[in-house]
C-alpha cells in the first residue's frame, strides 16, 4: 500500500490510476501510521548499502538475462524485501522521493542555477510492507 504526503499527491495518484485501470476500483483514505521502521531511501548512505546488497543478488534466469537491469525501482524493492529477511525483519515501510522536475506553476521557476530548486513536483512516496493493526 503507498501513503502518500498529502491530499494532493494522494488525487493525483488515484487520477493517474484510474487513467491507466478504467476498470479497477481506487480509493484514498486516511490513517496514522508510525514511522519507526523506516528504510529511507532519501539518505544516501542507506541507498549505497541496499545498492551493494542489489549488486550481490542473483536473480538472473535463463529466458531473459537482463531482468536485473531492467527491472523498475519498485520491483526492485519488492524484491529485496521480500528476499533478504533482515531487511523485512528491521523494516516496515519504504521511503522514497520521486522528481520529475516540471514546474507547473511560476512561483518556483525563476531559478536559474544548479543550485537546490525547490519544487511542488518532488513527491515523497511511503510504501507500507507490513505494519500491525
């Protein structure tokens, strides 16, 4: 399930997946989940850990030897979580920041720098694995 950070990213995703799946059902709702056992993927020091844990997994098979390599982000994770126990043991939700530098508006596009921009665009995604109710 993905949590998103607030109402507008939440419609935007319900929009985009009622696009994609006219005939599937997508709801938003609320709730209060705790954020103690978070991967976050926004500090780069825990990205380069699960990245050398990706270079050492062996999920190769014989039909289509670049499965590893072109696997989506979000498979990727599934994948890793679903494999490496001690990560799924320490675990419970996924945090990650999804850009798409587009500004839809003008308030932010006057930078002209390679400087940080901030930006309405950056969605910071939560994917919940596995909380108790």
């Amino acid at each position: 399930m993905y949590y998103w950070d607030n109402l507008g990213n939440a419609k935007y995703w319900k929009k985009d997946k009622i696009r994609k799946n006219p005939n599937n059902k997508f709801v938003i709702i609320k709730s209060f989940v705790s954020l103690e056992k978070v991967l976050d993927l926004t500090d780069d020091d825990i990205v380069n850990i699960i990245e050398e844990v990706w270079k050492k997994l062996n999920i190769q098979d014989e039909t289509n030897k670049d499965l590893k390599n072109k696997m989506p982000i979000g498979a990727k994770l599934d994948f890793i979580y679903e494999k490496i126990s001690e990560i799924k043991t320490k675990y419970s939700i996924i945090k990650i920041i999804g850009i798409n530098y587009k500004p839809k508006n003008n308030f932010f596009n006057e930078i002209k720098n390679n400087k940080i921009k901030p930006s309405s665009t950056i969605k910071v995604i939560y994917n919940v694995k596995d909380v108790p109710v």
